[in-house]
C-alpha cells in the first residue's frame, strides 16, 4: 500500500519546507519497500510531469533514488537507503517522530514544607 501523500504534510515537509526535491524524497522514503515508474511517482504526488522530471533527475544523480527492476524501457525505481543523505534524513525523521510520540510526563506536584 503507498502511503497517502494527499491527505496532509508529513513530519519531514513539516520540518524541511514543501519543496518539489524534498516531496519526492519523501514519498519514496515513505515506501521504502516498493518500486515505482517514474509516471506512478507523478500521479501519487500530484505533481506535474515537469516539475517532477526537473527534480528526480538530479535526484538520481545524487543516488538518492535508484533503478531497481527494469522491464524492456521501462524502469522501476526506489529510495537508495545506503545513500548518507538519506539516511541522514530517514534517521532525523525517526528522531523526531520518537520525540513527538514520547510520553509526556506531568509536571510534579509542588510540595509544601510547613514550617517549624
């Protein structure tokens, strides 16, 4: 199942701006597991075909996405977790995912000494 890109920001576009790069990181950050043609990863983004091309493009280069299966021309692609840039964020997101989650601990009580 993709996870749902429409529906409200992620934690990472919350903390790193809605940027074109930066969504189309995190939907496949999100998926971390499946592999998409690139006009799959546009119609999941609602983005438009130029904007996405201009930005997977050098998202590619960087190695921050990679070929995964191939089928004749067709090409599948998905996030390159050994890339040090994506791990750097998938390890941020984590973080502050775990924080947000963390039990917050009520204030103690104050106590009043009497005096003697």
């Amino acid at each position: 199942m993709v996870a749902d890109v429409g529906s409200g920001e992620t934690l990472l576009i919350r903390m790193l701006g809605n940027s074109p790069k930066l969504r189309i990181l995190d939907f496949f950050l999100d998926n971390p597991t499946l592999d998409f043609c690139k006009e799959e990863a546009v119609r999941e983004l609602g983005m438009g075909k130029l904007t996405f091309y201009k930005y997977f493009k050098d998202l590619e280069e960087l190695g921050a996405v990679k070929v995964s299966r191939k089928f004749g021309k067709a090409k599948l692609y998905r996030i390159n977790l050994e890339n040090p840039i994506v791990r750097m964020l998938a390890q941020k997101e984590l973080e502050m995912s775990l924080k947000i989650t963390e039990p917050r601990s009520p204030p103690a009580p104050k106590i009043k000494v009497a005096a003697t």
